[in-house]
C-alpha cells in the first residue's frame, strides 16, 4: 500500500528532528550519570557509572549515529514493512540455529522497561498524537497502529546505541535506564510540537470523528462483565433496548415474563415467517457481495452488510420482546467484532458470513446465550485466534487458512438445519485442519528439533560427566582455574566428542585418557621416576588438551590461561627435591562436604556446544507496539499465588502464544518441546522461521510478564467488552 505524501512528509520531518532529541538527551544523560540517584541506579551498578561517562564522552559521536540509524531502520519498517523488511529478520540459516537462553533476554527485559517509562511518561501526546496519524493514514477511525513513532521504537534504538559502547553489559542496561527517563520527557515535549505543527497545517485530529474500541485492543484489564459467569450472555441481552425491566437472578434469569419467553424459545421450532425472510434477504445480500467487499476494513472500502445495518428492519418483523433483545444483542457484538481493524483482511468476510446463522441460533437455541463456551462462539473464537497468530498479509499459512475457512462458511451456508450440531462438525474439520498445518510446520521445522534434541542429549551428558570429574577432583588440592577447567570446560570437550565422533572413536577415547593423565600429574608423587615419566607425558597431554579446547571454541586468552596455571603445576613438580606443602586449610572438612562445596563452586549449567547456540530468528510480534504500565512491574509481575516455572510447564505444542523477543511483542506458536523440557521451539510469525528459547529463559520471560498466552479473554469475552465500552462512550 502506497505511503500518504502527508504522512511521509511528516515522518521524513520527525526523523530529521532525531539528531538534536537524542543530542540533548546524552546531554541530560551524562548529567545523570556523574550525579547518580538510587531511584536510577541500584548500589551494585552504582560502581559501574563512572567508567559509563569515560566511555560516553569519548563516542558520543558513535553513539547518536546509532542512535539516529536505528531509529530511522525501525520507523521506515513499521511504516512499509513489505517494502523495508523487520530489523533482525533473517532467512533461515540451516547451519546455526541460535539459542535464546535467559541471558539473553536479560536484555529484552531491561528493553521492556525502557518501552515503559516512555509510554508512561508520553502517554497523552502519544494519544493525541494517534489522532493525528489515523487522519495522515486515511483512517476512518483512531488507531495506535496509525503512529509509526512508537516508544518501542525509540528503546531499541537506545539499547542499539548502548551495546555500540564498549562497556558491559551491566554498564549498557545502566545506559538504557538512564537515557530512558531522560528521553521520555523529552519525547513528551516532542509529541506535543509535533501536534502542535500539524494542527497549524490544518489536519484535522481524527478524535472529532469517531474513536472505536475494538476488541482485544488496549491493556489486558479485568473484563467488564465476565461471560463465564452463568447466565451472564443472557443477563446482557435483557438489557436491551425494549427488554424485560423486572429483577432477574445472577443476571441470567428473569421474572415470571423472562420465564414464559424461555418456555417460548423451547418449544417454539422456527422463527416467525416475516423474521425469516427478513433474514433470508440478509443471507442473500451476503451471499452476492464479493469477497474484497466483505474483507473491506481500509479507507474507502466497501464493508459487508452487517446484521447492525438492518436491526430496524429484522427487529420490526419480530413479533416477540425476546427475539428483538436477540437481534440487538448479536448485531451489536457483530458489529464490535467486525470492526476491529487489527483482524487479518480476510476474516471479516468469514465472520460476516456467519452473521445471520448464529442469529438463527440464537433464537431457537437459549444455551446459546446462557454458556459463553457454545459451539458458536467457539467456531468464531477458534477462527479469528487461529488467522490473527499470522500478522503478516502475505503469509501462506495464513493464505491457506483463510481459503479453509471461506470453504468451511460456504458449507455451512448451505446446509440444514442451522444448528449447534453443524458448528460441532465445523469445528472439528476445522480443529483437522490446524492439525495438519501444525503437522507441516514440524516437518519443515526437523531440522531444528534435531539441533535441539542433540543439544539436549550433549546438555545431560555433560552433566554427567561433570559429576563424575567433581568426584574424581575431591582428592586434589589444585587452582580453581584448573579445577573449573576440569570439571566444566573438558566435560564439554568429553560430551562434544562422544556425540561428534562416538565413544569408541579414537580421537573421544585420546580425550578420556587424557583426564587420567592430566589427574595423575596433578597429584604428582614426589620420586624420580614420577618426574621422568611426566616429562615424556606433558608434550602429547598438551597437545590433546590444546585439541579439545579448540574442539569446542575456548577462547584463545581463556586457552592461554589453563595452560599458564598448568605449567605452574607442573614446573613445580619437575623441580627436583621436596616440594613446597600446599597451604593449610582453615577447617578439617568430610568427603561429602568437599564435593558440595565444589559442586557450589562449579557452574554445572552448561554452555551450549554450538558457539551460535540454537533458534533462527528472533523476530517482532504482535499489535501491542508497547508495554502496558499496567503490565510492567519488575518485583511482582506475575500474578499473586502463581509460578511461573508451573505455567511454562504446561505450555501446550500447538497453543499460540505472544512473548517479548528482541525489544519487541511478537506471536508465537509451540511446534515442539525436548523431552526433558529444556528446549522449546516456536513458529514465528513468518514462514520457515523458527525461534527456540531454554526453558530458564521463558521462566524469566513469564515472571516478567512477558510471556503469555495469545489473547487473554475469549473472542465473545472481547466483544461483550468492547462493546459495552462503545455503548458507554456514545452514552
């Protein structure tokens, strides 16, 4: 879709502008810096800001450009992702898949916040300035999507411009913090002259046209009428227009009246003659309107026909109270549902066709409004869930889906009777359907679940391994150089070897016959023939040693080092004479003790053997561009009384879900998780791109809440919310 002069104008303006806003907050910045609060800092980072403001004032330079460019990348994409592409996604690489372990997303956490303290900070001008962008966009509603200046935006190009430092990465999350208060004022002030300069050019807000409230938009707050509760849908529809005014029990029941009118329902086996003509015009006009106009949600587009636009004339062929609530109830919800912008083109035309089908329904059938769980609202639920987890247009996933479905409607159409057992049946062709196309992607995603199941496999090998060296080093008295050397990096060496070569390999049983060897010299016995054999020993010992740390990639200083501590030992052990006794220690401590205190002192998590680790792409997700300030809250994220290592547990392989990756939201389904539940693999949100994340990682993820399950409340649920909030409004 082409960009608006306008909108392009104004965003090519904003961006020029980025120079001087992100001039002045490194300013502000520095500032903050060489006078540290503990609101910003916390006392083990305070050490930390002095080196910061070195490393600052000597690449400013570099940091603005990083700055600048990155933000520039990431606006441009947001505003023509087709054109420009997402940073950081890649085509799949079958030789590297890279791991997001819970390191690594230390770093999408302190993005998170960052995203937070802006949107919280700007959260007005971010909203009037959405008024302003829905109008450049052609609009005909306000949307935060319409504002390619997002917060997330501005965060990753922080974070972007703290990793150019050469600092560590403590030093870079202390950078992100600071810069992030300073520029969410600034930005605020930004926003604002933004508005102010539109409005001068004569735009024309879109708030003084109409603001809708779709559902699923927004926070993730408490619903504002709970539709598990029993009888709620049914309590809901007595409240409309014309309804029965008399007390009723739990909102679902009514008076002696509501009683008669559910006797009706029962027994009453069609609708009346006028009602169902009226409803056979509706399904005809659906019928005949092409599938671009029934899909239409952009600026000038054609809509479908909506039950809302003929609830005069069904609601004058009704001869029963009921029967009206029913229809001004289901046109209503219809309408929240159909105008939801956020749902891929396609679907509409698929939920509008079941417009006037689940209206039958709803007036024959009464559990259709007594349970929110009705095969109707499952259908429904299952088919937006399930089209909206593909945020991309052109994805054939979604293609394919969308073509099953539009089948699956056009069927249903035209069978009889329209009744709950025909949703029944719809819903298990299309719970088939997801089936196999979960099944598909696990087949192209094998290469991936081999990685993982190997690294896997390697991962409790080398804890046994590691186990076992710890026992054999509680003997010894050696450096905890040389006892870490030992007990983590040769049990990596030892898993490599027996996985790549096999256990009976040459070159695995050359690295098992070197721990003997590389034991028996560290524990050398004080004789002649002791030295003499290690002489003839050390030159073959190092150059297996030499061969298993490059096995595995150690770095050459970290390489360097082993051997510096081992030439030491061993110098003192060729010197001839006795040698010098090893340094008392301060308590007599049992075998048992010594092993725990070295399995404390060892890191028995191990790396993975694979130095690019395991998952392709890491990709942006989601239409949430930011953290809720409702959401974020660093000590107490998850909810009272739950565990998050519980919940990971039970995430389920075929559920969606969204997650915080990369300094952004992004939708997610599980293909797959390793048998011993430390690797889970995800389809991301384009096809043939994968994201695999350890089991620790999506802990943390989830404890922060950024983790959770693709939509919190049920297509009904968001519906009723949406549409109370609307009748609210224009109340």
């Amino acid at each position: 879709m082409p960009i608006a002069p306008l909108l392009q104008r104004f965003v090519d303006d904003e961006l020029n502008r980025s120079a001087d806003l992100i001039s002045r907050t490194l300013a502000s910045t520095l500032e903050q810096l060489r006078q540290p609060r503990d609101s910003l800092l916390t006392a083990s980072e305070k050490k930390h800001y002095f080196e910061v403001v070195q490393v600052l004032q000597q690449n400013q330079a570099l940091y603005q450009r990083s700055f600048v460019e990155t933000l520039r990348k990431l606006v441009l994409a947001d505003l023509a992702p087709q054109a420009t592409g997402l940073p950081g996604a890649g085509p799949l690489s079958p030789g590297g898949l890279e791991l997001m372990d819970e390191t690594r997303v230390e770093s999408d956490i302190e993005i998170s916040r960052a995203i937070q303290q802006i949107d919280t900070g700007a959260e007005w001008e971010l909203r009037e300035l959405q008024t302003f962008t829905s109008t450049l966009r052609g609009q005909a509603h306000v949307t935060a999507e319409s504002n390619p200046l997002r917060p997330q935006s501005y965060a990753r190009a922080l974070w972007q411009a703290a990793t150019a430092m050469p600092i560590t990465p403590v030093q870079q999350a202390i950078l992100l913090r600071v810069s992030a208060t300073v520029i969410a004022g600034l930005l605020r002030m930004s926003f604002a002259a933004a508005c102010t300069r539109l409005e001068s050019a004569g735009v024309t807000p879109g708030i003084y046209r109409t603001v809708v409230i779709v559902p699923g938009s927004g926070r993730d707050e408490p619903p504002e009428m709970d539709v598990t509760r029993p009888g709620a849908l049914d309590g809901l529809m007595r409240s409309m227009p014309g309804g029965i005014t008399g007390p009723s029990s739990g909102g679902g029941g009514g008076g002696s009246g509501g009683g008669a009118e559910i006797k009706r329902r029962l027994t009453m086996p069609t609708a009346s003659p006028a009602l169902e003509q009226a409803l056979l015009r509706v399904e005809e006009l659906l019928r005949r309107m092409p599938a671009t106009a029934l899909g239409g949600m952009g600026a000038g587009a054609p809509q479908a026909p909506r039950l809302a636009q003929h609830r005069a004339e069904l609601m004058a062929t009704a001869a029963e109270t009921v029967d009206r609530q029913i229809i001004e109830l289901l046109s209503r919800l219809f309408e929240t549902i159909l105008s939801d912008p956020s749902l891929p083109r396609g679907v509409h035309a698929v939920i509008a066709r079941l417009q006037v089908s689940a209206l039958r329904i709803a007036l024959l059938d009464p559990s259709m409004l007594d349970a929110y769980d009705h095969p109707v609202w499952v259908l429904m639920d299952r088919i937006v869930n399930a089209t909206t987890a593909y945020p991309q247009a052109s994805d054939p996933r979604l293609a394919a889906l969308l073509t099953f479905c539009e089948a699956l409607v056009g069927d249903m159409a035209s069978e009889t009777p329209q009744d709950t057992a025909l949703y029944r049946r719809s819903i298990s062709r299309l719970d088939s359907f997801l089936a196999e196309q979960l099944h598909q992607q696990q087949h192209q995603a094998q290469a991936a679940v081999d990685a993982l199941t190997r690294a896997e496999q390697a991962e409790q090998l080398q804890r046994n391994l590691s186990g076992r060296l710890v026992e054999q080093m509680v003997p010894i008295q050696t450096s905890s150089v040389i006892r870490r050397f030992v007990t983590v990096t040769w049990a990596r060496v030892l898993a490599e070897a027996v996985l790549h070569f096999g256990d009976q390999n040459e070159q695995t049983a050359g690295y098992l016959k070197a721990v003997d060897e590389l034991l028996w010299s560290l524990k050398l016995p004080g004789h002649p023939q002791s030295r003499q054999r290690l002489v003839t020993l050390l030159p073959g010992l190092l150059q297996r040693l030499r061969a298993g740390m490059a096995l595995i990639d150690v770095p050459t200083a970290e390489q360097q080092n082993v051997l510096d501590e081992l030439m030491k030992v061993h110098s003192e052990a060729l010197r001839p004479g006795p040698r010098s006794a090893p340094a008392p220690v301060e308590e007599e401590l049992s075998p048992e003790e010594i092993v725990r205190r070295m399995r404390e002192e060892v890191a028995v998590e191990p790396e993975p053997l694979d130095g690019s680790g395991f998952s392709d792409s890491l990709i942006d997700l989601a239409s949430m561009e930011t953290v809720p300030a409702a959401l974020m809250n660093a000590e107490h994220a998850t909810e009272p009384g739950e565990d998050p290592n519980d919940w990971v547990k039970h995430m389920a392989v075929g559920q969606r879900y969204r997650v915080f990756l990369h300094g952004a939201w992004s939708q997610v389904q599980l293909l797959w998780r390793s048998e011993q539940n430390h690797f889970f693999l995800f389809a991301g949100e384009t096809a043939q791109h994968t994201h695999s994340v350890s089991l620790r990682a999506l802990e943390r993820l989830r404890q922060a809440e950024l983790l959770g399950p693709l939509h919190a409340h049920s297509l009904i649920q968001r519906a009723v919310d949406g549409m109370l909030r609307n009748l609210a409004r224009s109340s």
